[in-house]
C-alpha cells in the first residue's frame, strides 16, 4: 500500500545528542515536510523540501537540519542546539505541479521523541 | 502573514447532538486553499476535506458538512449526530497559491472534540 512511513515510533535522546526521525514515502510525491506538535498546539513547519537536493527553512527551523538526497527520503536530525525537543514529529508529503497548492499534505503516524 | 484561528480549545457534547467547529483565517493572498484535518489519539492525520479560494459551496459528506463564506473568512464544520468514533482532535489549516501552495500548511491549534455516550 502507497503511503508514509516515519520510524521508530518512540525515540529517547540523552543530553547533547544529535537524533534522527526517519521518513519514507512511496506516493511519489515530489513535496516533503517535518512539522512539529506540541500538546495543546497546532503544527508548526521545521523543514520542507520541494525537490531531491532543495529544501526551505520553515517557522521552527533552528536546532534541526534535514537532507532530500531521494526523492523517498527526508530524515529530520534533532541536534543538540535544540533545547527543548520533546514534542511529536510528524512528516508529510504532497503533490505538486498544476493545481499543486490544491492536492492535501498526507501525513505518517509520528514519531514522539524524548529526552532522557 | 497568514494565520488560522480556531478559538474552540475543547468541546465535549453528547452523542447524537449535532456540533459545529469554527475556523476563521487571515490572509493577504486572494487564491487559498482551506483544510481541514482529524487526528484521532492514534496520533496520525486524517485528511478530511479542501477547499479552493474562489469556489464557495458548502459541501456534505455524509454526517458531515462545511460552510465557507469569504465575507467573514470563515470554514466551519459540522458533524450531524455525533458519534463517540467521531471523538478528536479536529485541525483547519491554509495554504497560500504561492508558489503553488508549497510552502506548508499553516494550522490552527485544533479543537478537541469530545463525544460521550
């Protein structure tokens, strides 16, 4: 079945780590995005990237760095800058193109993150 | 700048009662896009329904249904005769046409949406 996949599901970091999320996606799609949930909040955009090779900084970006190297894949490290990274990450994928603004973001199952 | 206000934090009704989520929105772009997102305790997000900027119907689905009205920047949804499957937390989110809406979705901070048996 076509669609996103973000691992691990939980994932503990000890003081001055750096940490990984991965995120998959098998749609095709061209557009990815790492948004960031915290409790009683929206989501807020860290990263997005439209193409392999490019992405944009979002609201949130500081303290987070990502790679589009596949079209598949765009892992969100957490590093050590990030001071406060207990929160639930989610990753998104979207079509783009024509009518692009128009396709919706579908979304994986999250990965909530923790400092030890 | 855009923005998504859904001043609705928590609504708890009981099941069968009809219940309406407000979203109101800010922006400066005259071609948007309108979302609308669940996400049950499970943690994922369910896609919901768009809507374009220049297309103004209510739509229904089901026991669901949408009203956008431009005049007040508003995207409301009800849910006719709730049930207790319905219970979540309910985000609005917008896109802007630039750059063909790539950019990301700008949410509100959700509804949690409460049914009781």
């Amino acid at each position: 079945d076509g669609g996103i996949t973000q691992s691990p599901k939980y994932l503990f970091r000890k003081e001055g780590q750096n940490v990984t999320l991965s995120c998959e996606q098998n749609l095709n799609h061209d557009a990815m995005y790492w948004y960031r949930q915290d409790p009683g909040q929206g989501l807020r955009l860290i990263y997005y990237s439209q193409i392999v090779n490019d992405f944009q900084k979002g609201d949130i970006a500081e303290g987070y760095s990502v790679s589009r190297e596949k079209k598949e894949s765009f892992p969100l490290t957490v590093t050590s800058a990030q001071k406060n990274p207990t929160a639930f990450y989610l990753c998104a994928s979207r079509l783009t193109g024509v009518g692009g603004g128009n396709q919706p973001q579908h979304f994986g199952d999250g990965t909530r993150l923790s400092i030890l | 700048a855009q923005k998504v206000t859904q001043a609705q934090t928590e609504i708890s009704v009981v099941e069968k009662e009809d219940v309406t989520l407000d979203c109101v929105y800010e922006t400066r772009d005259t071609t948007y896009y309108l979302f609308w997102y669940k996400q049950p305790p499970s943690g994922e997000l369910v896609f919901l329904i768009r809507r374009n900027s220049f297309d103004e119907q209510n739509e229904i689905s089901g026991r669901y249904s949408w009203n956008f009205q431009k005049s007040t920047s508003s995207f409301n949804f009800t849910i006719t005769a709730s049930q207790v499957v319905d219970s979540a937390v309910y985000f609005c989110a917008l896109s802007e046409a630039l750059r063909g809406g790539a950019d990301g979705l700008t949410f509100g901070k959700g509804t949690h949406l409460i049914i009781q048996p």
